[in-house]
C-alpha cells in the first residue's frame, strides 16, 4: 500500500508451495493436442483400470470436458488412433446420461462431456434437466438457471449465500437492482455446492442409472478450450452472444469446473491424478486469466491480486463494506511481482510445441468494395455522435462508439454482394468443394452473413442455439470428412460459423477454402483479435491438410474507395509481430 506523502512503500508478501497436478498443453494450432492427450491416456489406462472401484465411484475414466461441437470429434479421433482400445461415453444431453449405469461409467476409459451441460436447456425456457437430475438424486435444493446478468465474470462462491440489506450502505442505496443480480449470481452458487455436498453423502447401486458426473471421481479431467471458461470481459459475453458458447453456458461451465471454488476437495470434478487444460490461445491475455489457469489445473487457489479478489467478494455480496475508494494504489514493484507470477506459471505449467512446418502453402486474397451512397451516409451518421465526418477513421478514433460504424459496415451490400461473387468463383473452379465462412458476431457481421445466404436460395449449413449437442455435431462432421456416399455429396457445401465457434474443430480433410466475411474486431487488444482469425485459419491450415489452403478477405471502403475501418483493422491484424504475438510463435 503507497503511503501517500511518504515517499516508501509498505508491501506484504505471503506465498505457499504446492504441489503442481496439472498444466496446461497449449501447443500450436494443429500440433496434435488431441492426439497427445489419447496417447498420455492409452500409456496409463491399465493403471486406471486398476483403480477404478464402482463401489466408490472411483471411475477409470479421464472425463474430457469439451465446447458442444468437439463431442463427436473427439470420439472419432479415439476410433482413428486406437482402433477402439479405449472404450469411450459420450454424454451429449441430460438424457444419454440416464442411459448409462454407475458401473459402465466407472469401467468406462473414456467419458466425454460438453462444458455447458448443466445449463443444457429442456422444452420450456427455464428447464434445466441436468441440474433437476441432480436435485432429484441428491434430494436436494432446487437449482436455479444460471444468471445471465450481472457482473460479466460471475465467479462462483462456493456456497456461502450471503444476502445483503439492499437498503444498506449508502454506496447501495439506490442500486437494489445490481445488489438483486449479486443475490441471484451468490445463491445459484450456493445451490449447486449444497446439491453436489448431498450428493456425496448418498450411496447408488452399481446398476443405477442417471447419477450426475459430480458424484464420481475421476483419474483425470481434461479441459480442451479451456480458455473459454476462463474469467471473461462485457465484450467477451457480447462476442459469446451468437455462438454455441453463450453467456448462460459459460456461468454454468464455469460452475461445473469449479474456476472459483477456493477448496480443490469440494469442486464439482474430482481428478485423482491431474486436471490439464488444452489451448492454441495465448495464455497471457490478463493475470486474471493466468491466475484462474492456475487456479483450476494446478489444484490449488489463488487470489492473484487484490483486484481480483474484490472482484470476487463483490460478486458474492460480501463486500458490503468494502469501499472501492479505499483500496490502495498498485506499486510498481507489486505490478512487477504479478507478472513474474504469471510467467513463471506459464513457464513450469504450460507447454507449448509448435510440430512439423506444414507441406502445403496458405494464400491470402483480399476482395476491396465500395460501399453504396446509401450505407455512406449511414456510416457518415453513425460516426457523427464523435464529430467525425470523414471515412479514413481508425477504430481508436470512434473508442467506445466504433460499434455504430462498424455495424454499417459489416452489414452493407457491398460485402453481401462479395460474399456470393467469391463463393461463385470457387464453384466455378471446384463445383463440389466445401467452402467455410467465417464471420463477426460482436457487430452484426454473423447476421448480415447469414441474412444474405438464407435470401440467396443457397444451400448452407450454419449452428445456432437453437440445435441440441448432438445436432450440431452430425451438422459440423458433414465438413470434417470427405464425401463417402451420393447422401454426402447432395449435402450442402457451405459452412457459416462466427468466429468464436472456431476453436478445435478439425476441418483440414475435406476443406481448403475459407472465406472471412468481416474482420475480428473485438477492441484495442489486437493480439486477442488476430489470435481469434488464426484460430479459425487453423481450422484447415493445420497438420494432415494435402491440399494448398486459400484465405478470402472481404474489405469495405468509403463510396469512392476512401480507406475506411476494415483497412485500419485487418492491417492491424495481419501485421508480423502481431501475428507472433497471436500465435506465440517466438523464436
């Protein structure tokens, strides 16, 4: 804490050792983690087998934790390189878990399960089956659905519901409505522990059906995209807005690993020998992201920062006295000493391989349109509110306010009209090809994409909240293999994903095409924007791709070709030490 007038500085210290029983593989796009995390399961399965105890509910299983489109994928990547050595459950809905029996999954070497389930929605809005099967079986407190607003981090509290007055302290009079979010985000936690602690205390026969995953232990919990439950920003949950990720499923996934749970013993998911995360994505986005990595693969918790930890009381509605006034300035030495942290985790816990250097050449094509008068003068306007009447803007200029303009741009006929002339000149060359797109869903560019191809008459594919697990994964594998029969090739053979439903997909067998639609621009952090369009790249410039991959750009200018905020953006983007950064790709 600065003493202010002093000159010097008072800095407490405390640390504690702990053993590491985890990490993280962040290996480069396309560098086999998947494969990798197969093998380190087949070398130690006959160790688990010998420990599992369906008694005890000590399963021999590794659960593998995925975003909803990877379940099948993961599967088949099992088939592909063991040859159904490992016996694998997938456990895509409430309902397939009420197929199996305590003993299959215990004796199971594979368990593999989408992150959100627990706010897997039933037939009516607020149904969730998973947690009414869980209250149900542990004869427990009734759950309900996951807060969607609130702070955008919702941490959980690990079951200590504390209500506040809400005519408390003056720094809440007058904020019942903030104070009423804390409320709902505090008990939503504390429903989930106190079903869980139940649910430890109960006893199921070997032939029972149904029990929730909580109740077992497991030899080991993989987290494949484990960034994505990390803690998240108000522009993040707005990215999350049309993917199969949603902010409802990210509290819930966040939730069901146990990121704020202070005690390792009590998460929700129990690994006996390590809890590993899997990720292409920098690992050093924020020391709040660091310090929930090492939070949850290490075993342990951490506090990190004082920062962080307010945040975390102030979520619970425990910081009812806790004045944001009087927390202390940060010290330099403090600021030095939580980066040093943060890379010395990263440095023990996480690896990072980079693999073979690919056979196959990546070309990027860039398509410039005008926009028409008519969107000018819209982007004109939306530009205004700042007192800026030009074109040749950056995103910096408009700060806060660049959404307007960027939601002209990403939704104007111009780029619509580019979309359809470069699927065309495709088909031209190669009329049974797969093309994906790719497209921004933070400022209306996944809409206007998807607006466009319904109104074309095209036949395209697309995910959507709207489709279960299981769908979108039978949707998604239609372009993750090759056409085998006259079925597959009167399938579609365009793919519409946002940019943050990129992530782990493995496309490189049948696609080699992938169009983006607008550029990823989520703010001023340019590496997270970048390392976002690499994922997506990576979908099919990765390993086992035989075919050169082609990256189509569409770029909209002023009226009269004036430089506008997609050329400012993608330059931004694609820049070399940008693109290092994005894809830690360092010598």
């Amino acid at each position: 804490h600065t003493l202010n007038g002093i000159g010097w500085c008072l800095i407490g210290k405390a640390s504690k050792m702990t053993p590491l029983k985890g990490g993280v593989l962040g290996d480069a796009i396309g560098s086999g983690k998947t494969v990798v995390t197969i093998a380190l399961i087949l070398s130690g399965i006959e160790e688990a087998r010998a420990k599992r105890s369906v008694k005890d509910g000590k399963s021999s299983a590794t659960l593998i934790v995925v975003p909803p489109g990877l379940v099948r994928q993961w599967d088949d990547e099992r088939k592909k390189f063991t040859k159904n050595k490992l016996k694998s459950i997938i456990l895509d809905s409430t309902q397939s878990l009420q197929r199996y029996t305590v003993k299959e999954i215990c004796e199971a070497d594979m368990v593999i399960v989408p992150a959100g389930i627990i706010e897997e929605k039933g037939k009516k809005t607020k149904d969730r089956p998973y947690t009414e099967l869980l209250t149900k079986k542990a004869n427990g407190i009734n759950i309900p659905p996951a807060p969607s607003n609130g702070h955008a981090e919702a941490p959980t509290i690990e079951g200590n519901w504390v209500r506040n007055m809400q005519s408390g302290p003056s720094i809440y009079v007058g904020n019942t409505s903030e104070q009423k979010h804390r409320d709902e985000q505090a008990y939503y936690g504390h429903a989930y522990a106190e079903n869980i602690k139940k649910l430890r205390t109960k006893s199921f026969g070997p032939n029972e059906r149904g029990v929730p995953l909580e109740y077992f232990s497991w030899d080991r919990v993989i987290v494949d995209e484990c960034h994505e439950c990390l803690v998240s920003t108000k522009r993040q949950d707005q990215v999350s807005k049309d993917t199969d990720f949603k902010v409802q499923a990210r509290r819930g996934a966040r939730e069901f690993l146990g990121v704020g749970c202070t005690d390792a013993s009590s998460r929700p998911l129990l690994a006996r020998t390590a809890f590993w995360g899997l990720t292409g994505t920098p690992l050093l986005e924020t020391e709040a992201r660091v310090t929930e990595l090492a939070n949850l693969m290490g075993g342990t918790y951490l506090t990190g920062s004082a920062h962080h930890w307010r945040k975390e009381e102030r979520e619970s509605g425990r910081d009812i006295f806790l004045n944001q006034q009087e927390e202390g300035s940060k010290s330099r030495e403090y600021r030095c000493a939580i980066q040093e942290s943060c890379h010395a985790y990263v440095r023990e816990a996480c690896q990072r391989n980079r693999g073979e250097q690919l056979a196959v050449k990546l070309e990027r094509k860039q398509t410039f349109v005008n926009m028409s008068e008519s969107d000018g003068a819209k982007f004109l306007k939306a530009i205004k509110a700042v007192n800026l009447e030009s074109y040749s803007i950056r995103p910096d200029h408009l700060g806060e306010k660049a959404g307007d303009a960027l939601t002209v741009t990403a939704s104007s006929a111009a780029r619509r009209d580019a979309l359809f002339e470069i699927i065309d000149s495709i088909q031209k060359d190669e009329p049974h090809t797969k093309i994906i797109i790719f497209a921004n869903a933070v400022y209306g560019g996944h809409e206007s994409a998807l607006s466009a191809l319904k109104s074309s008459g095209r036949k395209f594919c697309h995910v959507d909240d709207s489709h279960s697990v299981l769908e979108q994964n039978e949707i998604i594998s239609w372009f993750r293999h090759t056409d085998a029969t006259e079925e597959d090739k009167a399938r579609p053979r365009i793919l519409l994903l946002s940019f943050n439903q990129a992530a782990g997909h493995n496309l490189q067998e049948a696609c080699h095409h992938v169009i983006m639609y607008d550029p990823m621009y989520s703010g001023s952090d340019a590496v997270a924007d970048a390392s976002v369009e690499e994922q997506a790249l990576g979908r099919v410039m990765r390993q086992g791709q035989r075919e050169d991959v082609t990256c189509y750009r569409i770029l909209v200018k002023g009226p009269n070709g004036e430089k506008c905020l997609d050329d400012c953006i993608v330059e931004r983007n694609l820049d070399e030490d940008v693109l290092r950064a994005a894809t830690s790709n360092f010598d």
